[in-house]
C-alpha cells in the first residue's frame, strides 16, 4: 500500500496539514502542496485519506492518533517504538500519571476493542471522554482499529490498545526519534521538535545535540541541521 509505504519513508505524517505544525502529510502526498481538502466538500482525495485514518492501524502499517503537535497524526512502527512509553503490556497506563477517565478507558479496552460511542456512553460526558482520549492517544496508548458500522448514522470508530496492535514496549530510544525527526525535516530548532513529540524545550535541545556530538547534525545557532551519510 503506498499510503503505508510513505508513512514508514517519512517516519511520521499529519492527516492533512495545518498552519501551526511544519510536517509531511498524507493528503500532501495524495493531492500535492497547493491543493486545499474539503475545499469542495468530501472529494474524492479526501475521502481516500480519511479511509486510510483507520485502515492504516487497522492493518498495523502505521499508528493514528492526535499526537505530532496534537494534531491526527500518522507513525511508522519503527518511530512508534521508539516513542512509546511503557512495556507494551496492557497495564501500561497505570504506570502514566493519567486523569482518572483516561485509566478507564484505557482499562475498559483492556479485553478487547470497543467502538467510540460505546465508550463515550461508560464516561457519560462528550467533553470529559474527547479529553481523556487525546491523553491516551498523547501518550501512544491506544490508537484506531478500524470502524464498526451502526444501523444509523455515521459509523464508529473503533479505538484499540497500542501494544496490542503493535510491536512495542521496553523499546523506547529517544536518540533515535530525533534522528528520525531530523532527518525528515531536515532542519529544526527545540521548539519546533518539542511541539511535534510533546517533549520539553531543554529535552528537545539535548536530544538534538547529542546528534550533533554523535556527526548526525550540526547546529548555527537555534537550528539544527540534518547531516548526510556521505559527510559524517
């Protein structure tokens, strides 16, 4: 799938693009730089990058959630990895300081995956569950697996544990993240590497600094610049 293979070249990817975040995203890789989605409604390209939001977890070439600057977002395997938090063990939340809500979700998805609506009806507040699972999703716990159609209306997405949908846990290697960051943008400063993975600035700048000890950057400044394999 070539929707999969662009998301493992680049590492990470928006949904579609926005003002506040530099980064690929998938509908600039369907439509290309100038186009505008939803600028005549629900077109065709549009339609094709919306299916991929749960068809691409759902098959496990790539994690979706509201990650990368918040934002619904696209991971590799291998950046997943590399990000995620715990032991890719079902209780991997319990370890997080989360708001209680998010720890219910995330427990009630412990025995299998539940659609959106289901588990909007066991918190009982629209507001209180959107927030708890942007936290999950923050945190690489849970991500899309699909969707279950209902008799009425739009149909539900179906939200899944990360661990059980991927290769993760006990894997976490942030030198690597920032490498992978850089070599996708090929240029960036602290902020704009904290905002993407919701690192501190101090962290984002060392992580990046010590790809410049180790010959994958160098720095002018509060840029950092992405070497080539050729002149390390």
């Amino acid at each position: 799938m070539r929707a999969a293979a662009f998301v493992d070249d680049v590492g990470f990817a928006l949904l579609f693009p926005t003002a506040n975040i530099v980064a690929p995203s998938l509908w600039e890789a369907v439509a290309g730089d100038a186009a505008e989605p939803f600028a005549a409604g629900m077109g065709a390209n549009e339609q094709k990058v919306w299916t991929w939001k749960d068809e691409l977890p759902r098959r496990g070439f790539a994690w979706y959630g509201a990650f990368v600057g918040r934002r619904g977002s696209f991971l590799s395997p291998a950046l997943l990895a590399a990000l995620y938090p715990g032991q890719g063990m079902i209780v991997d939340h319990e370890a997080l300081p989360l708001s209680p809500v998010a720890h219910e979700i995330a427990a009630a998805l412990a025995g299998q995956p539940l659609p959106s609506d289901a588990l909007r009806a066991l918190v009982g507040d629209r507001g209180r569950y959107q927030r708890a699972v942007l936290e999950l999703q923050r945190n690489l716990l849970i991500t899309t697996a699909g969707v279950q159609e209902n008799r009425t209306g739009w149909p539900s997405a179906l939200l899944e544990l990360t661990c059980r949908r991927f290769d993760v846990g006990a894997r976490g290697d942030r030198d690597l993240a920032a490498r992978r960051f850089l070599q996708t943008m090929l240029q960036a400063s602290p902020p704009e590497l904290g905002r993407a993975f919701g690192w501190p600035v101090a962290q984002a700048r060392a992580q990046l600094d010590t790809l410049v000890r180790a010959g994958f950057a160098t720095s002018t400044g509060d840029r950092y610049l992405a070497r080539s394999a050729g002149t390390r």
